[in-house]
C-alpha cells in the first residue's frame, strides 16, 4: 500500500476502488440443513467411493504384507540354531 494513502486516513478496505458486478449469494445459518442427504446420499456416495479406489488401494497394501510375511519368515529360519553347531559344548 502506498504511504500516499495512509496519510489520508485510508485503511484497507477503504481505498476509494469499487468493484462492480460481483454478486454474493449465502443462506442463513439459521435456514440451512446441516446433515440434509446425509444417509439418503451421503451412504451410497461413500459405497459408491470405496467400490472404485479399492482397486487402487489394496494391491500395494497386500504387496507390502507379502513381503513383510516373507521377510519375518527368513528372519526366524536364520535365528534358528543349526543341528551340531552346539553338540560340543557339554
């Protein structure tokens, strides 16, 4: 902002521009329905959501299961002692 119109006692909001052909429509608080459609439309567009991303979603979730299964498996087949490795000891 210019200091031009700060020293005539301008704010923001009140810059001498007028815009003209902007028109704002709203509802009342009061007058709108908070959960209008909510199980009519609101349930089957949730279905309707999950039915087209589950495609999308599960494989990289059963990918990384099968390789997390994998890798604990390997993990615990190589924890586990070799016959004869400790024979000598008692």
């Amino acid at each position: 902002m210019r200091t031009s119109l700060i020293r005539r006692g301008l704010g923001f909001g009140h810059l001498g521009v007028t815009v003209r052909g902007t028109t704002k429509y709203h509802l009342s608080p009061m007058e709108q329905k908070a959960f209008a459609g909510a199980i009519s439309q609101g349930v089957p567009n949730t279905l309707w959501r999950i039915r087209r991303s589950v495609f999308t979603v599960t494989p990289p979730f059963i990918i990384g299961y099968l390789i997390y299964d994998a890798a604990e498996k390997e993990h615990d087949r190589l924890m586990r002692k070799k016959d004869g490795d400790f024979a000598d000891e008692e």
